[in-house]
C-alpha cells in the first residue's frame, strides 16, 4: 500500500506543477544549511557541509538565485539559522511589496533525531520549522531536508542507527504554496558514500538538476523532474546496502502555482553528450575522484550535463571494460563530448576513488618542530635541544574509524662545544634520528579533529668531535611515548596539524638513569 500510496501522490504532484507556466519573473532566495555535528549522543558526519556547499552553489549557477539573495551556513547553531532564516523573510516581505512574485528554498543537510534537526548541541523542533515555513512570505516555499550520518563506505545517517525524522507525507495545515522533500521515510534511516563523497539522496538531487533528470530534453529541470530522478535513483542505489532502501518521501500544496522550474541549463556553460554517442550511463568525476554529476543517455538523444568549469575525467561502463577519457569544461562555453577522445581501459584503471573497502585512506605529509630533554643539566651537557625536519604518512580507519596508524621519521642537529675542565672548548656536531611508530583515535568535531594515542620509536643521537679531538660517541635505544595534538582539515585534501609528544628513555652508559623528553610539531598532509 505504501507504494500505491507514492505513485498517486506523484502524479498528483506532477499534474499540480504542470497547469501552466509562471505568469511573470520569480525572485527566488535560497538558505543553504550544513552541519556534520548533532550533539554528544551522535557521531559527526563526514559530507553534510559539502553538501549544503554543493546545493548552495548550483543554485546561485543554475537555479535563478542572485548570489546576494543566498545564504550558506556551515556548523551554525539553531538560533543562527533562525536568525538568517528572519533575515531572508525580511527580505521577501521587501521584495513582495515591490510587487514581485517570491520563492523561498532551504535546504539542509546534517542530523536529525526525536522530532528535531540537530545542530551540534541545539535542537530546532521539526515541526516548528514547518510552521515557519507555512507562515513565510514567499510565494512559494520549498524545504529539501537530508539527515545524514556516517558509518564506513556506506554509513547509517541519524543518531546510532536511531530513525531520521518524521515527516507528515500529506499536505501540511495552513500551508500556502509548501514542498517538502525528505531524503527518506519516517522509519528509515538514510545513507551516504564515500565513492561520491556525500549523501545519495543529495547528489543524484544535484546530477538531477545539473541535467540527468531533465527527461523532457527542454533545457530546464522542474521540482517534478528532480524528485522523481532522486527519488528513483536513491531507492535503487541504496537497496542492496546493509541499511537497506531508502525511499525519499515529499509533502506538498503547491495548487495553482504552475510548473516550478528549478535550474536553467540553456544558457550556462557545461557539456553535452550528441546524440550520435553511444546510449549508456556517463559518470563525470572531479580530480579528487568524486562523482559530481551522472547522465543516462538514451539512444539518438541528446544530452546536457551542467558541469562548472573544470577539468572532469568522463566513464562509462561497459560489460567487459571501461571507456574513459579527460574533458575540459571552460567558463562561458558550451563543450561537446567526442567519442573519439575516450579510450578503452581495463576496470583496474576506473579514476572513481571511494571503493575503499575498509574505508581507509592515507595522508602524507611534512613535518617540523623541536626536541628537548627535560633535565637541564642533560639538555645542556648530553643531549642538546635539538629542531627537527621529517615526513611521515598516516593511515586512517583501517583497524576500526577514527584510528590512524603513524610511520614517521625526523632528522635535527646543530653545532655545539663540549664545556669540560680538562678540555677547552671542543667542537662537535650532535645529530638525532627518530623512527617512529604511532596509534591514536581522533575525535570529529566539525574541520577540528583533537587526537590522542601511544606510540614507539627508535631514537638515535650522536655527536661527531671535530678534528678527532674525541672518538664519535652515539646512544640508540627504543623508546615508548605518548602524542596528542589537533588536526585541521583546511581543504577537502589538505590538512594542518599541531602536535605534542612525551617519551620515556632509559640511559645506561654511565649508570642506569630514566629520562624523559618532549617534542613539538607542526604538520601539513595531504589526503591521497
């Protein structure tokens, strides 16, 4: 019956949104919301910013907003959205009063639990958004709601494993001219992939409306369109998953308000697949190796994919093999899609990242800092505070998520001159080596990502006399620490760390005696 229940409101919806065009020009206004964070019951998201980041941009490209008239809000707290959202009304009431026809988008991606979007540690009652919906001055009012949550490859969204949120499927009371669109049912919860880098609801809603779900071929994408093309393509992407199939769901009283085009693909730069290319399923991936939009293209037809200007590697799958190749989508232009830059490759060759299996990933990087033992007697006579230079690689989420296993090493010395009663002023070069070994667990706190753990090294320190005043001297020994710090995730690709370490080594040369040393350090990785 459910399923009965969904193809009738679907073609309700579809003859609702095809009576007729607009009558006149619609201002439209757009308030884009993310937030990986949903209090301390939740574990953060891993997409949900770059999701709101992705709608946001494509709807001030594509989707009729002026950048002045948008909005994004990224790990805002409930009031803050309230806040813009009062803003944004202002601003339409203005707009009304000049006479213009006004349409209203939010769309947020991030938790949900208990009736109540979750904004880090602050709530915002569903159903107190629904009525500030009904009562805004917009014309028309569109919310497009994703609750998200990370797991491995495939990761549950909501609060462990908890429902979403409940959505009422019929029209909302007192509502004048309202859509809403969910990206799951009340019961289920929804999911995310590491292969296109955000939810599955989100992005075959944004390759939608980049061109996929334009099955008319007249350039423009409506709400129609776009929720049946996300609403099909989610359901069958999501049903051999461990959470099982997700089926988006909409709530809507949209009579009278004519056919609501959302993106415009006639007059913006992207590409297009001709009609003599062969039929099949084209994946565009950006070089990160993300999907950013796809296209099903039918024989003798042809086909407009939106792309933003950029370099995209183009797939498409055959039985047997991959046909790939490189495209370059320039500002302003209209780029046609030539077969005969494609080649065969084997399925080893396929530039999608995200089938990762374990969901692990490494980052590299470069590393400097400073060494010193905590005696000052030692640090003075023995063993000298020393800066350090190093590369090391991380590999994260492989035993479990959240855990990096570490490999590093680090080089220091300097110049110093033995002070001794019997020997006046002898130069020598002290030098340190460290190999080491680290395993620690993050925390994810938005971009911020606070870690702790122990770790093992080989620590190698010696001192070269000049002029052979003195035979070279060295100590080498294994010794085990403690490091923390706090990672930053500056772009999708590049990190910044600071870190601190504490070890414990044991010097037997003379007498046996524990001695401890700290270092310091600076990081920045890069995620492959």
């Amino acid at each position: 019956m459910r399923g009965l229940g969904r193809q009738t409101g679907l073609l309700t919806l579809a003859l609702l949104l095809t009576t007729g065009a607009q009558a006149e020009p619609l201002r439209r206004f757009a308030l884009a919301i993310g937030n990986d964070e949903g209090g301390a019951d939740t574990r953060p998201l891993r997409y949900a910013r770059e999701d709101a980041s992705k709608m946001h941009g494509l709807l001030t490209r594509l989707g009729g907003v002026a950048p002045s008239d948008a909005r994004l809000l990224l790990n805002e707290e409930a009031q803050d959205v309230l806040s813009a959202l009062a803003s944004m009304e202002a601003q339409v009431k203005a707009a009304r009063a000049r006479g213009e026809r006004t349409a209203l988008f939010i769309y947020y991606s991030g938790h949900a639990k208990d009736g109540a979007l979750r904004l880090g540690d602050t709530r915002l009652p569903f159903e107190a958004l629904k009525q500030r919906l009904a009562n805004a001055p917009a014309d028309i009012r569109i919310a497009i709601l994703d609750s998200c949550r990370s797991g491995a490859l495939t990761r549950t969204k909501g609060a462990r494993r908890a429902p979403a949120f409940a959505i009422d499927s019929g029209a909302a009371r007192d509502a004048r001219g309202m859509v809403i669109l969910t990206s799951s049912s009340a019961d289920e919860d929804s999911q995310e992939s590491d292969a296109i880098g955000g939810s599955y609801f989100s992005h075959h809603l944004t390759s939608g409306l980049l061109g996929d779900a334009d099955r008319s071929g007249d350039g423009r994408v409506t709400l129609f369109e776009a929720y049946s093309h996300a609403y099909a393509r989610t359901v069958a992407d999501t049903a051999a998953s461990s959470a099982g199939p997700q089926h988006p769901t909409f709530s809507y009283d949209l009579a009278g308000n004519g056919d609501l085009v959302l993106t415009d693909l006639s007059a913006s730069e992207g590409l297009v697949v001709p009609r003599a290319a062969p039929a099949g399923a084209y994946y565009f991936v950006d070089p990160a190796g993300l999907v950013v939009a796809e296209l099903d293209k039918v024989q003798d037809t042809e086909r407009r994919v939106a792309l933003a200007p950029g370099t995209y590697r183009v797939k498409r799958r055959m039985e047997d093999r991959l046909r790939i190749g490189e495209v370059v989508v320039r500002r302003g232009q209209e780029t046609v899609l030539e077969e005969a830059r494609l080649r065969d490759a084997p399925f080893s060759d396929d530039p999608v990242k995200g089938a990762r299996g374990s969901g692990s990933y490494w980052t590299v990087g470069l590393t400097g800092g400073m060494q010193s033992f905590f005696d000052p007697s030692i640090r003075r006579s023995l063993f000298l505070s020393v800066p350090l230079v190093g590369a090391e690689a991380n590999l994260h989420d492989y035993f479990r998520e959240d855990w990096v296993w570490s490999f590093d090493v680090t080089l220091g010395g300097r110049a110093a001159r033995l002070d001794l009663d019997t020997v006046e002023g002898a130069g020598y070069r002290y030098s340190v080596l460290n190999l080491g070994t680290t395993l620690a667990t993050e925390w994810r706190l938005g971009e911020l990502r606070p870690f702790a753990g122990a770790r093992l090294t080989y620590l190698y320190m010696g001192r070269k006399f000049d002029g052979g005043t003195f035979p070279d001297q060295y100590y080498a020994s294994f010794s085990p620490g403690l490091v923390a710090g706090l990672r930053y995730r500056l772009l999708r690709s590049l990190h910044l760390t600071g870190r601190g370490r504490v070890h414990y080594l044991i010097y037997n040369v003379d007498a046996q005696s524990s001695l401890g040393y700290w270092e310091l350090a600076a990081l920045v990785t890069y995620e492959l």
